[in-house]
C-alpha cells in the first residue's frame, strides 16, 4: 500500500550570484539574468552595488590565506557589481552549472563564463557552492525583507 521510492521533486532552493565588475562593464547583465531567467530560476532579489574593500574582503574572507586574496580584492572592488537572489527547483547546483568552472579556458560551451568571461580572476559570475554558503552570502547582502517571494 506504500510507495517507498520516496519524493523524486527536486526541492526549490535559493543561492546567491553576483554578477562581476567585468560583466557589467561589458554591458551583458541581462544576457547573464536572461540565462538565469531562460533556465527555470527566478530573481527574487536584485540590486547593484559598489562593494566596499572592508565588504569584499569579507565576502571572500575564506580564501584570505590564498595568493590571489589581493587581487580578487582589488578585482571586486574596481567597478559596480550586480547581487541577487535566484530561487528555483535545484537552484544551487543549477547556477553552478549555468556559470561554468571557474577557469573560462576549462568552462563548457555554452556557460556564462565560456560566453563572458576573460580569466580566472575576472570571470563574470559568482555562485554559491553550498546551502550553508548560500545562506550565509544571501544574509551578508540582503535583508530579509529585501526578497520577494513570487
Ligand atoms: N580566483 C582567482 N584565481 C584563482 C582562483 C580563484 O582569481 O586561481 C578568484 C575567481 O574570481 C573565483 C574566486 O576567486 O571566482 C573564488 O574562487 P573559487 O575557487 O571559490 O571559484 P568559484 O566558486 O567562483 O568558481
């Protein structure tokens, strides 16, 4: 009388991207959010913003110890970037995919970065890897009442 193979749904996550300095000054934030849009995750919170060192350098305090920290600083720092919120069945994984690996030269046909980015330091996109990661980023650039549930 049971079904024991169980809920086969993927279940609806949100995760947080940030669209980087060179993809805005590229001029393609609504091809990036276009591809998000096209591929079933949906933006409940968007807005762009000047990231502050203090504030990117705590974004990125994970890799603080890595040689690149400055850089990626510097990076994320030198122009406006685009932050929001995406939500969708799988949507953690799904933008991961969306976006690519993180090196361009090593990222699929077809991803955000294959598309738009330049290098692995400038590279377009940010994603959450994780739900704990995705929790944490969304709290470190949105208010609750920030994200609109739709
Ligand atoms: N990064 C870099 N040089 C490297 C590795 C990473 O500049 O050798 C930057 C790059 O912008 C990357 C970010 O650091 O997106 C975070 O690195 P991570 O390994 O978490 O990659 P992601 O999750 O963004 O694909």
């Amino acid at each position: 009388p049971f079904c024991l193979l169980g809920d086969l749904s993927v279940a609806i996550e949100r995760t947080f991207s940030i669209v980087k300095p060179d993809a805005v000054a590229k001029n393609v934030i609504g091809e990036i959010y276009s591809r998000f849009e096209k591929n079933g995750l949906k933006i409940v919170a968007s807005k762009m913003v000047r990231l502050s060192q203090e504030k990117a350098e705590g974004f990125y305090a994970e890799h603080k110890e890595r040689p690149f920290f400055p850089a990626l600083v510097e990076f994320m720092t030198s122009g406006p970037v685009c932050v929001q919120v995406l939500e969708g069945e799988g949507a953690i994984l799904k933008n991961r995919e969306l976006m690519g690996a993180t090196n361009p030269k090593e990222a699929a046909a077809g991803t955000i970065r294959a598309d738009f980015a330049s290098s692995i330091d400038a590279n377009a996109v940010h994603g959450s890897d994780a739900p704990e990661s995705a929790a944490r980023e969304i709290a470190y650039f949105f208010a609750e009442e920030e994200i609109c549930a739709r």
